[in-house]
C-alpha cells in the first residue's frame, strides 16, 4: 500500500514510518522540516511539507493509497483549529485525487466513554472541561472525518510517549479503557498499521488502550 504520513517527526509518526517500511509498504513521510526524518529507506519519500497549508497536503496525497493524520499541537501552544484544519485540507485533497481511505489519530478524550466506570466517566469530564479548546477542535475533525463518505477509521489512544513498548494492547469499540496508563509510541503505531490495513476496520472509531 503507498501511505502518506502527516506527523511523521512525531513520536506515533515516526514508528509508523519505521514499521510500515518494514511491512513492504511504500511509505511518503510529511513534514516541515524534512532533515528531521531520520529514517532512510528505498521505499520511503520525504517531502516537505506543513499541514496548515491546503496546496501542501494535496500535493502530497497525489498518487496515495491511503492518508494517515497524526497531528497536534505542539505541548505549551494553543490548541486553535490545527487539526480539523489539517483534516479538512487532507479530505479535500483526497478528493481532488481519488483517494479512499484515511485515518486519524485521535483520543480517548473525545470518546462517549461507554466503557468506562463512574470514576472514569468523571475523569473523562473533568480533562474535557481542562482542555475544551483541544476536544472541539478533535470532535470537529472526527466528525468531518465520519461524514466524508469515504473509507474513514478512527484511532483513538491514551497519551503516548517515548517508553519501551510493552509488546501488547487492547484495540475495539467501547472498550474500559486504562485512562491513566500511558502507551508506548511503537504499540500505539502497530495499532495503527493493524487498524489501517484491515479492511474489517474501515468506518471504526476504535479505542486503544493497555
């Protein structure tokens, strides 16, 4: 599969990268600056590119198979409208180029909670009211997402971060998720690629958890 990745210098990004490549897939890696990806590969493109910028992101989702966005803030700015931005321009240029399939990495934060106990529902609440700005504008994107029309998964996982991977994970629909534990950015990758490239996944808002 030719898989563009917007986030590719993040942490989930960038293992997504490494572990795409080495499924065989043809991997085109976006980002501001292209020194900052490391990885070098025969199968693999670097582009520059910025994802606020609609011409950018169209002109690299030409000749892909599939759209991966995994975008944010950076930690300390301001949530504003990045990443319902970054998906509208990702959607329209999927359009624009006949491309189907598209996931975002989203966040247990947006999720009903349908799986959670009382305490969870509240802590659930709670980081909803600490971070408004940044659960709109992910609410906002999911549903663009979901009204597309096109072949959408949605990934939603705990905080991730630079940690050794713990090798396994729990990935579904409403499930109890461990709110407060932390995931590796490898596992959380692998759930990507699983939730990307099987076709039982498409039109799923799935929640990753450990």
């Amino acid at each position: 599969m030719k898989i563009v990745v917007f986030g590719a210098t993040g942490g989930a990004g960038k293992e997504l990268v490494t572990q795409a490549l080495q499924a065989g897939h043809e991997v085109t890696a976006v980002a501001r600056n292209p020194a900052n990806v490391t990885t070098r590969h025969e199968r693999l493109k670097v582009v520059q590119g910025d994802i606020s910028n609609a011409e950018s992101i169209t002109k690299a989702i030409a000749g892909q198979e599939a759209v991966v966005l995994s975008v944010g803030p950076r930690p300390g700015t301001p949530a504003g409208t990045l990443i319902s931005d970054a998906t509208r321009h990702a959607l329209d240029g999927m359009k624009q180029h006949g491309v189907r399939r598209i996931l975002i990495v989203s966040g247990l934060m947006v999720g009903p909670g349908a799986g959670l106990g009382a305490f969870g529902r509240f802590a659930l609440g709670l980081f909803r009211r600490l971070n408004g700005a940044l659960f709109r504008d992910k609410l906002k994107a999911d549903q663009m997402v979901m009204d597309s029309g096109l072949e959408w998964i949605i990934v939603r996982p705990p905080v991730f971060t630079d940690m050794p991977p713990a090798g396994k994970y729990r990935m579904g629909e409403n499930l109890d998720v461990a709110m407060f534990k932390k995931m590796a950015n490898r596992d959380v990758a692998d759930a990507i690629l699983a939730a990307l490239t099987d076709a039982k996944y498409q039109r799923k808002i799935l929640e990753v958890s450990v």
